[in-house]
C-alpha cells in the first residue's frame, strides 16, 4: 500500500503557487528579444549541460522535491506542450500567461465570490479575445515571412533569411524540417522529388564516382520488406529488364538484400548493361511499414510485404513502380518525377492528421505528406560545439514553427501588443474579464522586465492599436511596420492553454500526493 499525503485549503494553495512561480519564472526569463538562456545540468543531453532559450527544453528539465510543488509545475509543463503540439511555438508565452492569470485571480477573488461562477467567467472572455484576436489578425506577406522567422529565432537576420526562403519554395502544404550541419555552416536545402533517407547498399552500384552517387534513369522500382535471399527471387524480372523490356535497363530495389543475393548483384552490376541499386528500407516498425506504403502509391509500385502474405515468386513487371531518375548517395535517395497517383493517399493522410493529438506523431504525418508532394526542404544548423548546436537547433525549431503557424493564420502586432490591446479594449463589467484582462498584459511586462524596463513607466508612452517598444533600441514603434510580428495561432494558442491550466489550478482545493521515502 502507497501511503498518500493530503493537504487542502491555505497550506495546499501556497505550494501550488510556489511551483507556478518556480517554473514561470525560469521559463519568462527566455521571453523576447533581450530574454536570456538557461543553463540546464541534464543526464539526457550531450555533455549532461543544455544552454536554451527554448520555453519547452526548460520545463521539461525542471522537476521539483516538494511534491505539491511538483504537481503545479506539471500542469503548468501541460500548458507549455499543448501549445507546442497545436502551434510549434509560443510555450514560454503561454506559461507567463498562466502564472498571471492565476496571481490576479489571487488578488481578486474574496470569500464571498462563488469561484465556479469567477472560472466559468474568465473562460467566457477567453473565447470573447480569441474571436477579437481571429478579427485583428492579417494575411502574411513574404516580407512578413522572414519578420516572424528572426523574431522567433531570437532576432537572428540570417537564420530568418534561410527560413523565409525555404517555406517560400516549398509552400504551404510542404514541409521543413531542421537537422543538424556536420560543420559551421547554417543552410537549406531543398528537396524537389520524394526523399528516402537510405542510401545505396554496395558501392558497385555507383555510377559517378566523382560524387558518388549511383543514377538510374527511368528506372523500375521494387518496393517490399520481404528479404531477398536469392538472385532467383527477382530473376524473372531482371531477365526482362536486362533486355531493355519498355525503353529501360534500370531497376531500384527498396527492400533488404541478403549477403548471396547481392553478390550475384554486383557481379551483373559489373559484367553487363544492367543498372540496379539497392537501398535499405526506410525507418522501423510500423513507422517503416507506412512509408513503404506511401513510396509504393508514389511510384506506382505494389508493395509486396510479410503482413499482407504477399509472395515475391509471383512478382511480374506490372508490380514495378516507375520514376523518371534516381539518385542515390551514400546517406539518401531521391526519386525524381515518381509515376504514381499520389492524390487519395495524400487526403487520407491529411484526415489522420486532422485528429492527431501526439506531437511527434503529426510531425511524422507532416514530413510523409509533404514527401508525398514533393515538397521537402531541409535546414542543416550549424555551430562550432555541441552544446552551441542545441541551443540553436532548438531557436531555429521554434521559427519554423512559427512561420508554419502564421502562413496557416495570418499574423499579429508582437512584442506583447495584440494582447495589450485587446486587454485595454475589452469590456471588464465582470471579474473574470478584470483577471483576464490584467494577466494579458503580462507577456508584455515580461518582455520589458527581461530587456530592464518597467511596463508601468512605458505603457504612457503607448498610444494607439499596434503600437509597442521594440527593445532592441528601446524605441516605441509600430510593430507591424517594424516586422515584430506573432502568428494569430501561436498567440491564440497560448492563451487559451493558459487559461485551461490556470482555470485548473485555481478551482483545486485539496491536493493528495505520494509520501516520499
């Protein structure tokens, strides 16, 4: 039996708003341009040390002893992941969010106050800001694609820059994804065709030596996860391949070849006129078994595989799929003008990703849909150390992210504006509209305190809807005009998440936890 320990009312509620104080603090202090990083000591990470300005780095390192105090930090984390997975960015922004709104609830709410009513009350106003955010909210230009890529990048020009233009290329429906550089060098690049992430399997099937790459052209494709143990396996195939049945003598086998199999191979490989590469199929598991499936529509191919009982003694030509050129090197391989019909597969995965809640499972839908499409580009980000490498592989994340976030619903004032705005407009006759409305100016007390400024002193200075300072230069400006922009849905994203989790913690009076040994 787990002995439990059970504390309620002052006790319970001061420890809860130690944890959000603990966490809240730590991660604000990345917020905005003058935000600084933190230095996490972490058994998970290169080294055991992680330098980050990423909100979602530090609340996950963040584990507290008092178990009470535990609890709120795990809540609040909640706040901080159901924004990443909704909108890629904007966790550190939804945490200061909570923290606020749950200090002015303190500060407001007396005895006499029916709290159910006070809740039920903030969220109503919560829903009142969204449909006012959705209003202010403008189409993102090219111009303004860049802006929201170096302000969510920290204000880096360059890494924007390689951003903007690699979304620009690969549109909406593509994807970006970022890897790390194997040198110091930051770069994009993109990817037209569908990449598979395996290179050729012997080096006899390479045909420039000079890059190392071994070209088909117009090659068939063989797609199966069913191993290859005999060159008779696929004889009947080859043979017709061989004499350059339908205008080819190229084939690209997808699958695992065992040691005789290849052998046999590499020697037709050298001895006569037939082209073959072979690659490794991509992933594992399930993950492997469902992008076979997407190469084989891709290509045209019939995906011959040990779970549907599929028999390779029966394969015949109809069963290859076709592409215009394949390149293959020694780490990846693209598939150039793949003849398959992509389009029922593409809307059945879209619908997947419709109703996925797991943050690295719609990633995973992301980067096949967008294979699909042929729209891939990749960000390799480079630094001189490892630890400088995560620090800023993890700041490149969340402006891809954003960007991501604000082509899909347009942008706003940053810099903590569009939320000030809407806070001093909107009407406050109740008091859960008074706590909401103080909490969202938060973001922007934030992003002053981090850069030395007290918001109270500036606020005078403000006049007039978008109008904000950029702490760059500690000058007051148009924030649109400037390019100090948010994503509608980051924003949107991560008041809501606030409020969800703060809404919880306030209407929480007791709180039983597990006595430590």
């Amino acid at each position: 039996m787990i002995v439990k320990n059970v504390e309620s009312g002052k006790i319970a509620r001061d420890k809860l708003i130690k944890g959000v104080d603990t966490i809240a603090n730590a991660v604000g202090s990345t917020l905005g341009a003058r935000g600084r990083t933190v230095l996490m000591e972490s058994e998970q990470h290169i080294g055991g040390v992680t330098v980050t300005k990423d909100g979602i780095s530090v609340s996950k390192g963040i584990n507290l002893m008092d178990p009470t105090e535990n609890l709120a930090v795990m809540i609040m984390r909640e706040a901080s992941e159901k924004t990443a997975t909704s909108a890629g960015d904007g966790t550190t922004t939804s945490m200061v969010l909570a923290q606020a709104i749950i200090h002015s609830a303190m500060e407001l709410i007396d005895e006499k106050d029916n709290l159910t009513h006070v809740l039920r009350e903030i969220q109503d106003s919560c829903n009142q800001v969204m449909t006012e955010l959705d209003a202010m909210s403008t189409v993102i230009t090219d111009k303004d694609l860049e802006a929201v890529a170096t302000i969510s990048a920290n204000g880096d020009k360059a890494v924007g820059a390689i951003i903007a233009d690699a979304y620009s290329k690969v549109g909406l429906t593509g994807v970006v994804s970022v890897e790390p550089s194997a040198d110091a060098v930051t770069y994009s690049d993109i990817i037209s065709g569908m990449k598979v992430d395996r290179g050729f399997t012997s080096k006899y099937f390479v045909t420039d030596h000079k890059k190392q790459e071994a070209i088909l052209d117009k090659p068939y494709i063989l797609v199966t996860d069913q191993p290859i143990g005999h060159i008779n396996d696929i004889l009947t195939i080859l043979e017709f391949i061989y004499e350059g049945g339908r205008n080819s003598n190229s084939l690209l086998i997808i699958g695992e070849i065992e040691e005789n199999a290849l052998n046999a191979l590499n020697t037709n490989k050298i001895k006569s006129k037939l082209k073959v590469c072979s690659i490794i199929p991509p992933q594992f598991g399930y993950k492997r078994h469902q992008l076979m499936q997407d190469i084989a529509t891709a290509t045209g191919a019939k995906y011959f595989s040990e779970q549907t009982g599929d028999n390779l003694q029966m394969l015949s030509m109809d069963d290859l799929g076709r592409a215009e050129k394949v390149i293959s090197g020694r780490f990846n391989t693209l598939l150039f003008g793949p003849g398959g019909d992509v389009e029922a597969r593409t809307e059945e995965l879209q619908e997947q990703l419709n109703v996925e809640t797991s943050l690295h499972e719609k990633d995973f839908l992301k980067e096949r849909v967008a294979n699909l499409g042929g729209g891939v580009a990749v960000i390799y980000v480079g630094a001189q150390s490892d630890i400088e490498q995560k620090e800023k592989r993890d700041r490149v994340d969340d402006a891809v992210c954003a960007v991501r976030a604000a082509l899909e619903q347009g942008i706003l004032p940053g810099g903590g504006v569009a939320l000030k705005d809407t806070a001093l407009a909107m009407s406050t006759e109740t008091k859960g509209s008074q706590i909401l409305s103080y909490a969202m100016l938060s973001p922007m007390a934030k992003i002053l305190e981090n850069a030395g400024a007290d918001y109270t002193e500036v606020a005078t200075k403000l006049s007039g809807n978008g109008i904000g300072m950029d702490v760059s230069d500690m000058s007051v400006r148009d924030m649109m005009e400037v390019g100090i922009i948010d994503p509608t849905k980051v924003t949107k994203e991560a008041l809501k998440n606030a409020v969800s989790v703060a809404t919880t913690l306030l209407g929480t009076h007791t709180i039983i936890t597990n006595v430590r040994g």
